[in-house]
C-alpha cells in the first residue's frame, strides 16, 4: 500500500479538553449507589418474606467464622504497569475468606509477612492517598473471587460493613465485585456463608 | 497507582476522539465520561495484554459502536467545534466540515491514525477489522478527505 496519501491532522487534537475524569467517577459512584440500593431491596424484600432477619449485633468475625486457617498470597496483579499485590486468608477447605486491606499509592498489602502462592484471583484499589487510606476522597476497590463466591463483605474505618455481590460477566471464570466509596477500607472479606 | 491519574494521562485524547467522530462538545463530553466510567468497572479485568491507551480505546470505540445505533438527538453533529484563532477560522472550520462529511467508518479511521497517531495495525485490532482492511480503508478515506477538502 501506497502511503503518498498520508495526513497529518494531529493540529485537530483537542487542546483543552473538560474535566471528564472527575464526573466519570462521579457518575460510577451513583451507579454502584443505586445498583446497591436495589440489591438491598431484593435482598430486604427476600428476608421479609422468608422471615430472616440479619442479626444487627453479628460481628464481621460472627459474619465470616473465627477460624481462617493458612494465609495465603493470592493475588498478584498487573493494573496499568504497576503490581498490585492482594494477600488473603484461605479457610481450612481452601477457600478464601478474608482478604487484608489493600494497599495505597505504594500499591502493597498491609499484609506483614504472609506468605504463600500465587493464584489468579485478583483485587485492586485505588486513590488512596495515604497508605492506610486516610484522606482518601473516594476509593475504587474491585477484585475477583472464585466462581462459588456470591459475594464479599467490605468492612470500613469506621466498623460498618458493606457486603457486595459478585457477579460472572460472560466468558469469565471468576465472578467479579466492585465498589466505589468514600472512606477508608480496614478489609475485604469473603463471606464464607454466601458461598454458592 | 491512581485510576484517575492514568484516565486524566488519556482524558485528551479520548475526548478529542469523540469530539471529532460527534462534531458536538457536550456528545464528546458524554461520551468520554462513559467510557471512563466503563473502565472504572473494567480495570480489574486489564491484564496488561494491551496499553491502557489501546484498551480505553477500545472501550470508547464500543460506546461510539451504541451511539451510532442510537437516533441522532438534534444537535448530533451540528457545527459546534468551533475554535477561536485569529486568522484561520474559515480554514478551519472546512476541515472540521470535510472531516464530518465523511462517512462515520472513515471518519473513524482517520481519527485514529491521522489525528490521534494509532499505527494502523493498532486501529485495526481496536475496530476490530484486519489491518489489510484498515489500510485500505485508511487509504481511501484519506483520498475522499483530501477530494472534499480541496473542492
């Protein structure tokens, strides 16, 4: 192929494009706001009408089981030419169920010194702006998990605990979680409970 | 790592890549949010087989690829780009035009390869077509281009 026609328009980039980054995430943040608004309706109207109710009192430790057995490095991933490393504890049957806070700007795991294999389940962070994630403004936290994972509790600073269903896009083999919040993350734990 | 520093090192782009395929400032800018918002979702999925600035490509050619299924709103691709340098207004409102003219296949490719430096083997794999293809697309868009700009 010839190239005598080649043109050079690189003058009809855009010089001063709007803030787009900023209202992007804000506009994911209400999505994962209302999808989660939703989720807990379903899940509500689920337990109203089986007459379960989720004990207000229950501890995330009550919540995932005191016994978390071996630690294991579970995850070692590539976000945007930067390694991300994401340790875990496994329960005695070899499923995780706890992952530790995740790391910051530094991108680690405040995970001292756990060791143990990698496997292909990931998870990832982001805008932390400190390592421990205080004065963080927002942070995007998403991972994947086994496919037999229905879904992870988040636990924040603060106590609360979010739990956040997974979800097994098409052509996947793990199912996938995401979360966009303010605050601090203390943890990431798998629900053993909720596994399918 | 910040997932907003790495999006704002490509909001630019991705920007003018929609403002030129759309013609229209507040298309581009709805269009370049969804995508970022779409790779927010996405991020843990990018394994590093791609930059992150083919993968946002692709990505944005995917919510381009919906838009045009979508019926045009009444100001899609009207004349709103215009740019305020002394002197070379009407110049360069006729390439804005000719750009427009083409069709959205056309346009695309030359977004990419001529505006926004993809190597054509790049912009091949982010629409999907061969590179053969590509090229030969590239080959004549650029000569309907330079037919309708020289008129």
């Amino acid at each position: 192929m010839s190239h005598d026609n080649e043109l050079d328009l690189s003058q009809m980039r855009e010089d001063e494009p709007p803030d787009v980054v900023d209202a992007a995430f804000g506009r994911f943040r209400k999505r994962l706001v209302l999808g989660g608004l939703i989720l807990t309706l379903l899940v509500g109207s689920v337990a109203f009408m089986t007459g379960r109710s989720q004990s207000d009192e229950e501890t995330l430790e009550d919540m995932v089981g005191q016994d978390h057995g071996a630690f294991h490095l579970i995850a070692q991933q590539l976000v945007g030419g930067e390694e991300w490393k994401v340790y875990a504890f496994l329960d005695q049957d070899g499923r995780p169920c706890m992952i530790e806070t995740l790391g910051g700007g530094s991108c680690h795991a405040h995970a001292g010194d756990i060791k143990g294999e990698i496997a292909d389940y990931g998870t990832s962070g982001t805008s932390w702006s400190n390592d421990d994630g205080s004065g963080a403004e927002y942070v995007v936290v998403s991972g994947a998990v086994p496919p037999e994972i229905d879904s992870v509790l988040i636990e924040f600073d603060d106590g609360t605990v979010e739990r956040v269903a997974t979800e097994q896009p098409p052509g996947f083999d793990d199912r996938v979680f995401a979360l966009l919040s303010e605050g601090s993350i203390e943890r990431i734990v798998v629900d053993v409970r909720a596994v399918r | 790592l910040d997932l907003a520093d790495v999006f704002r090192t490509h909001e630019r782009d991705i920007y003018t890549y929609f403002l030129r395929l759309s013609g229209n400032r507040h298309e581009a800018e709805e269009l370049a949010q969804e995508t970022f918002v779409r790779a927010c979702s996405a991020a843990l999925r990018f394994r590093g087989a791609s930059t992150v600035r083919t993968w946002l490509f692709g990505i944005a050619h995917r919510v381009w690829l919906e838009r045009l299924r979508r019926p045009p709103t009444s100001e899609f691709g009207a004349a709103t780009d215009e740019r305020t340098e002394p002197g070379d207004q009407s110049d360069w409102m006729h390439l804005l035009d000719t750009l427009r003219s083409l069709e959205p296949d056309d346009r695309e490719s030359i977004v990419l390869v001529d505006v926004l430096g993809f190597a054509p083997s790049q912009a091949a794999s982010l629409i999907d077509v061969t590179p053969e293809a590509l090229r030969v697309r590239l080959h004549r868009a650029r000569a309907r281009f330079r037919e309708r700009h020289e008129l």
